[in-house]
C-alpha cells in the first residue's frame, strides 16, 4: 500500500498507554490519519519503572525514540539474583552485555517514556490525542466503524483498535465478559530516592531477591537529574485483591509481607513515599484479537503477570505488527486477521511462561540456606537463562506482516 492509500484511512485507538501510543505512531510515521482516545482527564505521573528488554527496544529504537532513550537510561553495572535473607549473590548472564547494538536494554521510568511517546506522536501528527474521552462502545458496518464516548460526540473511522487495557470496554462489546482467574499472588511496587538507601547499597545493580513464597525486583531509574530505584514484589497470597496498580498499600502489610527479609529489602521498601498493592489475575484467552474491522492490543487482550517482565514489551510487539499489516497492500479485514494469526499464539505462549516463573522464583529450596545456592545455580545458569529468555528475546517484531 503506497503513501497515498495510508492518508486515506483513519485509525481511531482507544487507550493512551504504551501500547496504544507506540501504535499511533507508528502508524502517523507512515502517512496513517490516527487518532488516539484516553478516558483519562490529564496524563498522569505515575511511579513505576518499566524494564524495556531487546525485543521490546527494537520496536521502539526503530520509532526513532533510541536518543530520547539514552539520555534517560540507566543502565545497571551488574544483575545479580540475591537469597532473601542473607543477601548472598550469584551474577547473572546478561545478553545485554554482549557487543552488540541490537542488544539495547532500557530501564526507565514509565512517566519518562510515555512523555516521549507523546512529545514523538504530537511531533507527528499534532493534535491527535484526546483526553477525557470514555469509549463506552461502537458500531460496526461494512466499512468502518463508530466509535461512542461517555458525553462526547461519536467518531467514525476505517479501523478501531482497543489498546484500553485489562478493563477493555472493546474487548468487552466483542466477547462480553471475559473469566478473570485469581493466580494466588499479590503485588507490591514502590520507587525509592536513592539518598534514602544506605550508601553500601547504592550500587546501581539490576537484582531479584528471591525466597520460597516471595521475590521482589529492583533496579535503577532516573528523573529530572534524580536517582531512584524503583522495585516490584510478588507474594504468595489467599487473600482476593482488586486488579489496580494504582491503588496505595499500607506500609505495615507490605513489611508484613516481607518479615524476616534481609535489611536492605527492608530499607528499600520502607523509603518509597507510597506504595502500591495489586491483585495478580490472568484471564481465560481469546479465540481471536480481531473482529471484521476492530483489533485488540496490549493488556485488552494478553494481560500476564509480571514474572518475566515482558507485559509492556508484548505492546510494543503487537503495535509494530498493527503497523505492518495496517500499511501493507491487503484490505482492512484481511489485515486485522493477519495481524490475530501473528500475534495471538506468540502472545499467549508468553504470558503462560510468565504464569510457569512464579514456581522459578518461589520454592521452598530457597527456606533451606544449604540447598539455596544449588537451586540458584542451576535455575540462573547461562543455559537456563538462555532457555528461559533468548526465544522472547530474539523475536524481531519489524520482520513480522511485512
């Protein structure tokens, strides 16, 4: 499909996250009419860092967005797993170390990369956002589609693509209500001034700790010239949580929660000015990711826990194949499904090897000091973590539906 056939159409995106951004432009790149809607009043800061691995930079250096990236990054001297209660450390091979350009790795805060995805799609194609903007449905014709939002006008368009995340309004009109399954585990994040760490732990160093029915990550991330280390912790959990991660948590049930951990997880956890608790749910999959002339992305339709850390990259995938196909020479319908037959089984194969991580990172080997460190050397050995992550890591999104 040439330049002049991509202006025709319009693509509308319900959903302003990662994924639905990274869409947009991409698409706005190639000459696409885009426009993307967000039921959110303003563009929030939110404290999270987000761990951009190979397959996932891919995507975004390609946008054009390396040089933003750099100047944000903080990359780590070291990743080391750490035992919970002792600290004793084992290095971890790191694919990103290798010489090589392709391996790009990008540990950034979430405010900080989506202000450049928005700063990048402003660039683009000025005014194409739209904020305080509700889908609550849409209709669906030969054609195209209409787009309805809560107390604002409706929108027609060539194409809908629901990017709205775990919550999908459009995922809901395709399917109805979709199971969500409670995995037993709960989650905890927080983002920590690095002058509230002990100068002995200051050591910019990619690490989980792990334990027999927790584990918590943590790395560095940088803000206007400030350091900070941003964690996430999962524990083993019976009690039902509601899926939000932007709902606070007592500091009391997250130090319960890690009673008896080493100082520093203690120390980390106590600096963070709020902290955040989630239920972690996966939901029953899809049949399809698309219908006639509506596609899902993102969390609206491959929501995981977070054990592999690949939720955010998975977006970026999936927007640059709805690129690929959106602007190749085939019509709309045909595109979407080529798009669902790309997309759908890769997706699903993640998402279920992040769910199998919670066995890696919690066992009861880990409460026994004197089998810890085999356990430890064999599930972090070069080869298991090449088993566990060159197959994710080595897919190369910009080569797909082209």
């Amino acid at each position: 499909m040439n330049k002049m056939a991509n202006a025709e159409k319009k693509v509308v995106i319900s959903g302003a996250g990662m994924g639905g951004l990274a869409t947009a432009l991409g698409l706005a790149r190639k000459g696409v009419q885009v426009a993307v809607y967000e039921q959110a009043p303003a563009h929030r800061e939110l404290g999270a860092g987000l761990w951009i691995s190979i397959n996932g930079a891919r995507v975004l250096n390609d946008l054009g967005l390396g040089p933003d990236l750099e100047k944000i990054n903080l990359p780590p001297i070291d990743r080391v797993v750490r035992l919970w209660n002792t600290a004793q450390a084992w290095s971890v091979y790191n694919k990103g170390a290798e010489n090589s350009k392709e391996h790009t790795l990008y540990m950034v805060l979430r405010y900080e990369l989506h202000r450049i995805l928005l700063s990048a799609l402003e660039k683009a194609q000025p005014g194409c956002i739209h904020l305080d903007h509700k889908c609550i449905g849409y209709d669906e014709t030969n054609d195209g589609v209409t787009v309805h939002f809560e107390g604002k006008p409706s929108v027609k368009a060539d194409v809908l693509i629901g990017a709205d995340g775990v919550h999908s309004k459009v995922r809901q009109q395709m399917f109805g209500e979709v199971r969500q399954n409670f995995t037993n585990a709960i989650a905890w994040r927080g983002l920590v001034p690095i002058e509230r760490i002990s100068e002995k732990y200051r050591t910019p160093m990619a690490t989980t700790w792990v334990g027999p029915t927790a584990h918590i990550t943590s790395y560095p991330v940088q803000h206007d010239g400030r350091q900070f280390i941003s964690f996430s912790g999962q524990v083993d959990s019976q009690q039902w949580e509601q899926e939000s991660w932007s709902e606070p948590g007592e500091l009391e049930a997250c130090l319960g929660d890690f009673e008896g951990w080493h100082e520093q997880v203690i120390e980390m956890i106590s600096g963070a000015d709020v902290l955040y608790k989630w239920g972690l749910f996966v939901r029953d999959e899809l049949p399809t990711w698309a219908r006639g002339h509506v596609a899902l992305a993102g969390d609206a339709c491959h929501s995981m826990v977070p054990y592999l850390g690949q939720g955010v990259n998975l977006a970026f995938e999936d927007s640059c194949v709805l690129v690929n196909v959106l602007t190749g020479d085939q019509g709309i319908e045909s595109a979407l499904q080529q798009y669902d037959a790309l997309r759908r089984e890769r997706g699903y194969k993640v998402a279920r090897a992040s769910m199998d991580m919670l066995r890696v990172f919690h066992h009861a080997d880990l409460g026994k000091e004197q089998r810890a460190r085999s356990y430890i050397e064999k599930q972090w050995s070069k080869e298991k973590v090449r088993e566990r992550y060159d197959w994710i890591v080595s897919y190369n999104a910009l080569t797909v539906g082209v």
